[in-house]
C-alpha cells in the first residue's frame, strides 16, 4: 500500500480562521431564490414564503456569509423594485440568465432570510447599468437609522432597525463580455474607485470587494488585476476570484488535482496585489475574496437549450447533480482556500440551492444534500482556532493538464483554547488506498473524537430526487492514535475529516 507522511507544527500558522471562508452565494438564478429558498405555498413555508425546511440545511451547512443579489443579475438590477408592497412590485425581464424577476423577494426580505440562517448579507451593487448614486442610495436605505428619504421609506417598509451591512461588491466580473455594461480594466478601476470612495465616505468602516478577473483563464488575468487596483487599491479591501471546475474528456486524474489551478490562481493574484502595493508605496495589503468558486459542468449547460428565447420565471437552469468525485474535488478546493486564509479572506460556494448547489428542492417536495454538501459542512463544523499548513510527504502522478500532482492534499486546525484539532485530508488515487501516518505531538491531542470519510466503489454516486440519501458520510474505520502519532488509510478517490481533542 501507498503511503505518506504528514507532520503538522504549530510553528506553521497560516492564520486564525475568519468565518467569511464558508461563506456562500444566492443569485436570482433560476430556482435559487424562487421555488428554492422562497416557496409561499409549502408546507414548511414560513409567514415570508421561506421554507425552514431549506433553512434547517443551510444552517447545518455551516454558511457564514452569504453574497447577494448576484452574480451576472446584479448587472441589471434596480435594488428600489424589490423593496415596499409586493403587490406593487414590477416584474422586470433579466437579461443574464433570460427569465423573469418577480422581485418578490427583494433586500429586506432576504435580509431576514439570513437572520433565520444566522449568516451575514454581503451585497453587491450595480456598476454594469448604473453607478455611484445608486450604490449611494442602497447604502442609505440599508444602512442609515433613519431620518433621510430612504432611511424613513425603510422604516414605512416595515424593517425599523438598519440592515448594517459591512461587506459590499463592487459590481460583478466586470472584465467578461458576457456582462451587461462590461468593461475595459482602465474605464471599471476608475469607476470602482470613485464609487468605493463615495460608499466610503458615507461609511469609512465599509469592507469592499473590487471585480479581479472572471478566471485564470481570461485574455487579460493579471493584467486586469494590475490596472484595477492601480486605480482603486487605497480605497478597496479585497479583489474577487472567481473560479469554477469539471471533469472534462473522461479525465478523472486531472479533475481531481483541480485544486492547483485555484492555487496557480491566487498566488498570481497575490503577488499581482503586491506589486501594486509596492509600486505605490502602501501600507495595506489587499486580501481576496473568492466570492465565487465551485464544480460547474459548464460545457454541458452551454450545449443544452436550457437559456433560450422564452421569458420564464425561476426555469430550471444550471442544475448539476454532484458525484462522489465532485464532491472530493470541492473538498479539496475548500482546502486550498484554507491553506491561502491569509491572503483569502472571505470565500462564497457558488451557489447555495438548486443552481450549482449543495442543497436541492423539489417545489412542494422534499429538499436534500447533494454530495458536495458534506465536506463544506463538516469542515466549517470542524475548522476552529487558527489554519496550520501540514509538511506533506507523498508521491506524485501525472496529470495530462497540470503535469505532477501529490496524491494526497491537507490542511489542518487547531484551537488553543479548547485543545481542538482537526485534519482534513484527500486521496486523489483512483485505484489505491493510502496509509497516511500524521504527526501531532505537537497539538497535544491524546482522543480521536471524530473520523468520517466520502467515499464510494463508484466514484460517480450521486444523490438524486428518486435516491436522496445514495451518498453520505461514512465512518472512516481504522484510524488509530498512539503516542502522538495518527495513523489512517484513505480510500481511493476520497475526502477525510478526523477531528481530535
């Protein structure tokens, strides 16, 4: 059998772990919000519309942040048609995704939804159709106590109390021609700038998120990221990744080491940031938000007919059903961003129900877990204290797109204060387990108090409508801890979670 060895130092610190890093993502896409998370005519509907079947696996998802309203939506926006009575609403078409918005669910309503959940609201504004004065008075509508025109038409409204919201988007992947109101790198960091500085002068507390490039795969990526914050670097706080993967020509050993490219991604970033912070001579180090990162069988929704020219309300779109190896992928990109949490500062899973998502429903049915749902929700159960960044010693295979790649990844917690660890780990072989021996004398850990592995003889399981319970959790047998050191075998093409005390 393969092995490897791990030694994890407390001496390795990456950083205390920010919550922002299992945040998550609701776009008016598809049945995200309608027939997703809003369904007035279900029987577990709350007085809002809200299913609390739907919140109850959010909250067991562990989602920190939640951005909203979008994504390409939020291009063509008007924040005002989603707020007052709902039957005085309008129903306005969506260029992005080519359907209809009822805006029956619009800030206030959503800014409860994630109360319910426990989450944080991260908003996004509309710089591809409109501009600063609009971001201005979204701000002053959410935000303000009262006494002003919006402030006051909030309260009418029936929300008395300010939505303090503190983390804002800067419009939406500003560099992709598929955007409505797109633009050149040089004319959107002029225009982040000056609408960052107006937010800002409204609210010098307000955290915001400049648009990085749409992938590591744009024309212009790096380039893109030079100009922008060139423009805008002393009045933002993060610039935005966004980066999504599949299995593409059957080539399951190259998906599974996807987790390089988002690495590739974000040390270019980080060092394109460090540049700019140099070169003009700053104080501050600008973080990233990867506030859009998942599995996303693209090339297969591209060929479907599922956006076409009917006007529809909330129609079925990008609704991918997750595999054992989505789900080991997603796990280890979740890891990757764990490894980066001191330049990654806040992360957002793409998106949260139906559309790309964790969690499905059936409209007047069930809701269940997709595969991916289980390691972001044990790892944001689990991850406590400060991230450590294991030594790592394994052997390699090659990979048709990104050449040699260990088969083995991991990270690590630990939580000083209640003497808490945990080590996540994947197994990128598709035909061999791996004897994985950890060193933790250092953590001071003597129980293993938790140890559970996805995993499956088909690594193409999936959990659907008609078998919603196919994938799960299983109980990772055999892990032993003696003397300081942790023993385990990873099945092939798995993700483990061993936590210990």
């Amino acid at each position: 059998m393969p092995q490897a060895r791990i030694a994890i130092d407390r001496t390795m610190l990456v950083a205390p772990i920010n919550r922002r890093i299992f945040g998550s993502f609701v776009e008016h896409l598809g049945r995200c919000v309608y027939d997703g998370i809003y369904e007035p005519g279900h029987a577990s509907a709350n007085d809002d519309g809200f299913r609390l079947d739907v919140i109850d696996l959010v909250k067991e998802l562990g989602s920190s942040t939640i951005r909203y309203p979008g994504g390409n939506f939020v291009s063509g926006y008007r924040w005002e048609d989603g707020v007052g009575p709902k039957d005085e609403r309008p129903v306005r078409r969506d260029l992005a995704w080519h359907s209809l918005e009822t805006n029956q669910v619009g800030l206030d309503e959503f800014a409860r939804w994630c109360k319910l959940t426990g989450s944080e609201l991260m908003m996004a504004v509309n710089l591809g159709t409109r501009g600063i004065e609009n971001a201005l008075d979204l701000l002053e509508y959410a935000n303000h106590p009262s006494g002003t025109a919006l402030s006051d038409q909030r309260i009418v409204n029936g929300t008395s109390e300010p939505h303090d919201i503190r983390m804002w988007c800067l419009g939406n992947e500003m560099d992709g021609p598929w955007q409505t109101g797109y633009l050149s790198a040089d004319d959107y960091g002029k225009l982040a700038a000056r609408t960052a500085q107006a937010l800002k002068a409204a609210d010098k507390n307000l955290e915001l998120v400049v648009c990085g490039s749409s992938g590591s795969t744009m024309p212009t990526f790096g380039d893109w990221e030079r100009t922008v914050l060139e423009h805008s670097y002393e009045h933002v706080d993060y610039i935005s990744a966004h980066a999504y993967y599949q299995e593409r020509n059957g080539d399951l050993g190259s998906y599974l080491a996807s987790s390089l490219d988002m690495q590739y991604f974000i040390d270019t970033v980080v060092s394109t940031g460090d540049h700019v912070k140099n070169k003009l001579h700053s104080n501050k180090t600008i973080k990233i938000s990867f506030d859009e990162w998942n599995i996303w069988y693209l090339d297969e929704h591209r060929a479907s007919e599922e956006v076409n020219d009917e006007w529809r309300v909330a129609p079925r779109q990008l609704e991918d059903t997750y595999s054992v190896a989505d789900a080991v992928v997603l796990g280890n990109l979740l890891i990757t961003l764990l490894k980066n949490h001191d330049r990654v500062g806040s992360a957002s899973l793409a998106q949260l129900v139906n559309v790309i998502a964790p969690i499905m429903t059936e409209p007047g049915g069930a809701s269940w877990r997709q595969t991916t749902f289980f390691p972001f929700s044990v790892t944001s159960r689990l991850a406590r204290g400060e991230v450590l960044r294991p030594r790592i010693d394994v052997g390699i295979y090659e990979t048709a797109v990104y050449g040699a790649a260990p088969l083995v990844d991991s990270v690590a917690t630990f939580d000083e204060e209640s003497g808490r660890a945990a080590v996540f780990l994947v197994n990128r072989s598709q035909t061999e387990s791996l004897q994985v021996t950890i060193d933790v004398a250092e953590l001071g850990a003597s129980v293993i108090d938790e140890a559970v592995s996805l995993h499956d003889a088909d690594a193409y399981a999936k959990n659907t409508l008609a078998d919603q319970t196919r994938v799960g959790l299983r109980s990772l047998a055999g892990a032993v801890l003696t003397d300081g050191a942790l023993t385990v075998t990873l099945p092939p093409v798995s993700w483990s979670a061993i936590a210990l005390k």
